[in-house]
C-alpha cells in the first residue's frame, strides 16, 4: 500500500471540507483563507526511497467568514467543522505543540457577523529524486513532493527458536 500523493496544503483541505459541509448560501462567496506568520524550521529527515523532509514549514492559518448569519445557522456548525478536521486530519498538532484555534467574532448586525478563525498549522516540505529537479541538494536534483512510503499490507511472524532448540 503506498499513501496518496500530498499536493494540497491543511489549510486547503480544511476550507475544501469547510465548503463541502456547509450549506452553500452560508458560505458562498463569503469565506477566505490565507497563511500568516511563517516560519521554516531546517530538517533534513530521511524518510526513504531516496526522499527528505526538506524542513517543516509553521504558520498560521487564517479563516474568515463574512456576513455569516448567526441566526440561521448555528456557529458551533462551523466550530465542530474546524475540530473534527484537525481531529482527523492533523493528529500531529499535539507532537509539534500546536496550540487551540483561536476564533473573533465582530456582530455586523442582529442577523450577520464576521468570523474569523485563527489555527496553527505545521506540514513537512518533502523533496524526492528528480533528475529534472529545480532543487539540487547534496548534489542530487530533487522536487518537492510528498515522499511515496510504502507500507506492509501482509506480514508472516515465524519462531525460529523452536527449530534451533530442536537441532540441539
């Protein structure tokens, strides 16, 4: 089994399972995303068949929703979005002591308000082999992209004590 090429970042995966949850009035139109306050943490790892994790790659991640009609739609909706995809899309948030998402509200009006939701975010830049590379690293070509691992689907446990003490 070999895991999914990665080609998008956490936060468009989250606006994407945002929009696809929501009803499509709430958040047409109105929803943006973007990154802040970057930071790139040198790496290095090996992770395999010829790839590394170039460096890690911090930020924040920002969510605004305008005019979002908080009578019509109850906000925990969009709370419960954003928890349960960090829940299941990020499980490396407490490894990297990433904090809670941190959300404003500003009331437009009894029927609107603006939401914005702040979230730390943190994905690993990976480079794999490519004699094409725009990336030459420890004289080698590379690419960014995620580094292909591929995982057992089977596996056969043997004890080989038991034939050795037999032998003996």
């Amino acid at each position: 089994m070999m895991v999914e090429v990665y080609t998008k970042t956490k936060l468009q995966h989250l606006t994407e399972y945002m929009l696809a949850h929501m009803k499509s009035d709430v958040l047409e139109n109105k929803i943006d995303a973007w990154q802040e306050s970057a930071t790139i943490q040198v790496d290095g790892e090996d992770r395999g068949n010829g790839g590394y994790v170039a460096a890690q790659w911090r930020y924040t991640a920002v969510i605004s929703i305008e005019e979002f009609p908080h009578h019509k739609c109850d906000p925990r909706n969009i709370f419960a979005l954003v928890s349960c995809w960090l829940s299941d899309c990020d499980s490396e948030r407490y490894e990297y002591e990433l904090g809670d998402p941190q959300v404003s509200v500003d009331v437009l009006s009894q029927e609107v308000a603006d939401v914005a939701i702040e979230i730390e975010m943190m994905e690993p830049i990976e480079l794999i082999p490519d004699l094409d590379g725009s990336i030459t690293w420890r004289g080698q070509s590379y690419r960014v992209q995620t580094v292909p691992i591929n995982y057992a689907e089977e596996a056969e446990v043997g004890n080989d004590s038991d034939d050795s003490a037999k032998r003996t």
